[in-house]
C-alpha cells in the first residue's frame, strides 16, 4: 500500500493525542508532515532523558544484581523452620 506510513501516523496522532480523524484530514499536508516531524522531536527527547535517567540509577544502585539477591534470600531462608503450635 504506497500510502501506508500516512496512515500509520494518523492512527498514531488518533491514539497518542486523541485527535479525530476528520480534524486530522482538514489540515494542509505540509502542517501535518510538520506536525509529524514535531513529534518525532519531542519523542527522541523523551526517549534521551529517559535513558540518561535509566543511567544514573544504574551508576547509584552500583553492581546491584536483583537474580542474586533473591538466590541469597531464598538460600537463607533453607534453615528456617516454623514453630510448631
């Protein structure tokens, strides 16, 4: 379908933005490339922050490694026993 990606980003707008489709259509063409370029823009920023983010924590939390806490936590808890009411 040669025009699919046209599609594509209007459905996108639909679900992202809660834009109806009709609103959409009455725009110029070079508004709704504009548009699109918009939010490709605000969605790679989003997207950077959010591993700058992810990084950080990374660098606090240090070689934390969640697998082997819970293999610690679960081969301590081998020689509990419940008392016996």
């Amino acid at each position: 379908m040669p025009l699919k990606h046209i599609l594509k980003n209007k459905l996108l707008f639909q679900k992202h933005f809660n834009l109806q489709e009709w609103s959409i259509d009455n725009w110029p063409f070079w508004m709704f490339e504009e548009n699109i370029k918009l939010i490709n823009e605000i969605i790679e920023e989003e997207d950077n922050k959010s591993k700058k983010q992810e990084e950080a924590q990374q660098k606090q939390m240090g070689g934390f490694d969640p697998s082997s806490a819970m293999k610690n936590a679960t081969s301590g808890l081998g020689n509990f026993k419940m008392p016996k009411f």
